[in-house]
C-alpha cells in the first residue's frame, strides 16, 4: 500500500514537473480562425450557409436560410467579451403564399363523433 502511493506521487511529481506532458499549451492567446459552408438542394428547395471568421479576441460572421414563404434571412453578427453577441437580422424577397387552397376540413356534428 505505501509502495503504490509512493509510486502515484511519483509520477504526479513528474507530470507536475513537466506539464509538456499534457499536450501544447498555447500562451500566444487564441488562435484566429475562419470557416465558410453552403448548401443549395434545388430538388429539395434546401439552400443554406454561413461565414465566421475570428481574429481570436473578437468574431464576425453572417448566415442565411431560405424561408418557406420564398424570402431570403440573413443574419450579421459579432461577439466579444465586451458586447457580447450582437445580431442584425434582415430579409429580402416578398412573402409568396398560396393562392390556392385545398377543400375545406369539414367535421361531421351529430353521430360521426369519437364517444
């Protein structure tokens, strides 16, 4: 029993004195990074995307969706400990909605009921 503990501070001692041992640790600060993707499904009507860039203190980027009713929503924003998340969101296109209709939904009153 105090061999093992003797053991375990041993290398607890050692990890502690090396801390490489860990991985890399970066004392730059964080890293700047940027990344961008889109999907446009014209079978489907899927079309989608976004764009995040970051100078590793503050970050800015932009998506959009295509809506059901045919508009396009872009959303613009940044974040930074200072502001925090900050968003503008804006549409294009007009609103199209069906001028047609399917048969009314008619429920029957006397005797077609669930009892």
């Amino acid at each position: 029993m105090i061999s093992q503990a003797t053991v375990i501070l041993v290398v607890l001692a050692a990890a502690h004195a090396n801390p490489d041992n860990y991985g890399p640790v970066y004392s730059s600060g964080p890293i700047p990074y940027g990344f961008n993707y889109a999907v446009n499904d014209a079978y489907k009507g899927t079309n989608f995307g976004q764009s995040e860039k970051s100078d590793g203190n503050s970050l800015w980027g932009s998506y959009t969706v295509a809506l059901p009713d045919g508009r396009k929503q872009t959303v613009d924003y940044t974040a930074d400990h200072g502001r925090g998340f900050v968003a503008k969101v804006s549409f294009s296109g007009k609103a199209q909605h069906p001028k047609v209709s399917g048969p009314a939904v008619v429920f029957p009153q006397n005797g077609g009921g669930y009892h």
